[in-house]
C-alpha cells in the first residue's frame, strides 16, 4: 500500500476518552505516498456488514494499487491477528505497518511508515437509520484489545453535525464522549470532545476512521467473495485517495 509518507519518505487514534488505550508511490514496483500532509490510499466499492462470522482475513496477499495522483504500485502485505485487531504490515519499495479491526465484511486501518505503527488507532463504524446512530470498533497499533463506541446525533444531518457517545474500554470500563463530524476533503473530519481527532472515509453503510495525526494513513477495505480486500486509502484530510487490491496467496 502507499500513502503520504512515501514521497517523503517515501490505506487515527488518539481516540476516545481518558480511558482509551494508546495505535505506498511512484513507480509500478512498490511504496507509499500522501496527500496534503504526506499520505495516500484507498478504493471504492460498496459496504456490507454481515452478522455471519465475519470472512478469515489473517494471512500474506499480493498488492496492486494506484495512488492519488495515478501512478500504480505493486507490493506485498501480511495480516496479523493479535486478539481483537490484526496487524498490517506491507512490504515493497517501502515498509509500512498499521493496525485494523474488522466489523463483518469491512475492515479499517490506519497505518504509517516504518516497522511498527506505534501511535495510530483506527475506528470502524457501521452507519444506521441515515446518520442517526453510529455503532463502531475501535483499536491501537500495539494493543490486543480493542474497545466499542456507540454515538447518537443530536443535531445535523446525514453523518454531519454533533453526537453523544458512550463506549466501552478493553479492561470493561465505560466511558462517554462527544464527537463533532464535518465534511473535509474527499471525507470527515471527527473530532473528539477528549481532543482526539480523526479523518474518516465513507464507503456505503460505514466509515472508517483512522487517528493518530498526519503521520497515520488509513484504508477501509471490503472483503470479496473470492477473499481479495478491495480498498479505499488516504491520508490525513486528503483530497484526493487511492485504490488497493490485496489478493491472498
């Protein structure tokens, strides 16, 4: 995968409350690269979530993308289980790593240049009754465990305005928290009242969110019926994103 960090050096989350737990570009060989503050990465595709258990992602896969500004990449990626996360580390002309939670047949991450994406969380929502409430997963680069956020909107519409929100920490204790959502770039900018914020993609019926500032990239993914991920990458407030396509070996 590419992002940001590529072209620099070369698919966010200081998330949640006092509790929360602390988280590709040029050529057709491999990297990264990033819009606006040094990220790229994503693909569009349709969302789907299923109460089924959700697909076995854990394993090595072939990468093909494109990044913002057209260029293809090539590369390798491993997927990791650690607990309630995965960890994703790509491999090529670069070295990228990140963390992902998976909700059905969706999973988000957030990722960042180098061998371990220590400071980058991700959070994966599933958008329900147009907005009105957003059910999501969240984790960080380092950490097992993840936790679970539930927000409703009190004012706004769609998935824009303002929300209360309840969650749930890996160690059983609850939490609660405001979240602002605004319209940036090609997505959301999410804003947390514990001053946390995030930069969000929406594919469908969910969006996901990656924290940890402009040095954290992040991919919402679909997995297919075949098992390929079908991705959608981007950095930090990007304007434009990129595509990925994961297929496992």
């Amino acid at each position: 995968m590419k992002l940001f960090l590529r072209h620099n050096t070369a698919l966010v989350f200081a998330l949640l409350v006092a509790c929360v737990i602390g988280c590709k570009s040029t050529s057709s060989s491999t990297s990264k690269t990033s819009e606006t503050s040094s990220t790229t990465k994503t693909t569009s595709s349709t969302t789907s979530t299923t109460k089924t258990a959700p697909p076995d992602i854990a394993g090595k896969y072939s990468v093909t993308g494109t990044n913002p500004n057209g260029s293809a990449y090539k590369g390798e990626l491993e997927v990791i289980k650690h607990g309630d996360v995965y960890q994703f580390r790509w491999s090529g002309g670069a070295t990228y790593d990140g963390v992902g939670v998976q909700l059905g047949d969706v999973i988000a991450v957030a990722f960042t240049t180098g061998e371990n994406g220590k400071g980058c969380g991700v959070v994966d929502y599933t958008i329900a009754d147009d907005g009105a409430t957003l059910d999501g997963k969240w984790g960080y680069w380092g950490t097992d465990e993840g936790g679970t956020e539930k927000a409703k909107r009190t004012s706004g519409s769609g998935i824009i305005g303002e929300y209360d929100s309840t969650g749930t920490n890996p160690d059983g204790k609850q939490y609660k928290v405001q979240i602002a959502i605004a319209p940036a770039g090609s997505g959301y900018k999410f804003s947390w009242s514990n001053n946390s914020e995030g930069f969000g993609i929406r594919r469908g019926d969910n969006v996901a969110v990656g924290i940890g500032g402009a040095r954290c990239g992040f991919v919402s993914y679909e997995v297919k019926s075949d098992g390929t991920l079908d991705g959608v990458w981007g950095g930090y407030g990007s304007e434009k994103t990129g595509t990925e396509k994961a297929t496992k070996q």
